[in-house]
C-alpha cells in the first residue's frame, strides 16, 4: 500500500484525491491495529491453553484480510490514475471487504478467548454494518471519499471501545 502510495504520488502528485487516500487509510491501519491490540489475549491464553488453536489458525483469516487490505489500498491508488478497470463499487469492497472481514474476525477471537466484554460483539456488528454500507454508497460518492469516511468509521469503532472501557473501569473502582 505504501509503495503505490509512493508511486501515486510519482505519476500524480500530492492531489487533494491522494491526500484522502493517505489519511483514510492510515486512519483506519492505526484504528485495526488498536483493534487488536484493545483486548490482551496473553493471560487468557496461558490460563486456557485450549483456546491457544481457535486463536492460532484464526490469524490465517486475520493475515489474509490485512493483506486483502494492502492490496484494496492499491487498488484505490490506481484508480485515481486509471490503471484499473474496476468501478466504483467493486474499488470501494476491494478495502471494505477485508476491513469487514478483520473487525469479525478478530471481534470472534477475542470472545473465543474471553478476552473481549459483552458489548464488543454489537459494537463490532454495528461498526462492520456501517462499514459494509460503504459499498451502497459508492457509487454516490467519490473512491477516495468511500476511503476517508471508511477511516472516520473505524475512527468511531475505537472511541467507543474507549468509551465501553472508560464505563467499565469506573464500574470496577
């Protein structure tokens, strides 16, 4: 993704478009990488080693969709200089499909480890539904748009976990 960002910015140059791309989707890396990281798994895991596998081979889901996700942000980048074929639908589920796939996954592994509290998995509905949405909107809207309102989406996700978090500890004091 950095690298057709870079060559974006080569062929193109630093247009507002481009400039939408970068902060969407660094926006939403940042908020995946606090995803996963919301909830520490490592106690969990070493108390119930049997849940050591369900968390082991569900990263082959979580790899693919980051690398699903790398390869949608490139997809993006190239159509702002018309080197795909794609329409604006099928360029918008080429980031939000695999951003779906992550938030579910993830949401899953951390209630198959009893890592993640109740709230989590509506949370992790709502903001999978919102974020699936995408796609139905993107033929009213531009690509790079669809990718800045994904990372304003995903931004939202993580305020509410700090939210639900921020209850859940001046419940426990």
């Amino acid at each position: 993704a950095t690298n057709a960002i870079e060559d974006g910015v080569h062929e193109l140059g630093v247009t507002a478009d481009l400039v939408m791309i970068v902060l969407g989707s660094a926006t939403l890396v940042f908020c995946l990488w606090w995803r996963y990281f919301d909830f520490p798994v490592d106690d969990a895991l070493r108390e119930d080693p049997t849940k050591v596998m369900v968390w082991g081979f569900g990263h082959y889901l979580v790899f693919a969709s980051i690398a699903a996700l790398g390869a949608g942000i490139e997809l993006v980048v190239d159509r702002l200089g018309s080197a795909t074929e794609l329409s604006k639908v099928q360029t918008v589920a080429s980031v939000v499909v695999p951003t779906v796939v992550f938030v579910l996954v993830t949401s899953f592994l951390h209630r198959a480890t009893g890592t993640a509290v109740g709230a989590t998995i509506g949370r992790s509905l709502t903001i999978a539904a919102l974020i699936a949405g995408l796609v139905l909107i993107a033929p009213l809207v531009s690509v790079p748009v669809a990718v800045l309102a994904l990372g304003a989406l995903a931004s939202v996700g993580v305020t509410a976990s700090l939210v639900e978090q921020g209850r859940l500890d001046n419940a426990n004091e």
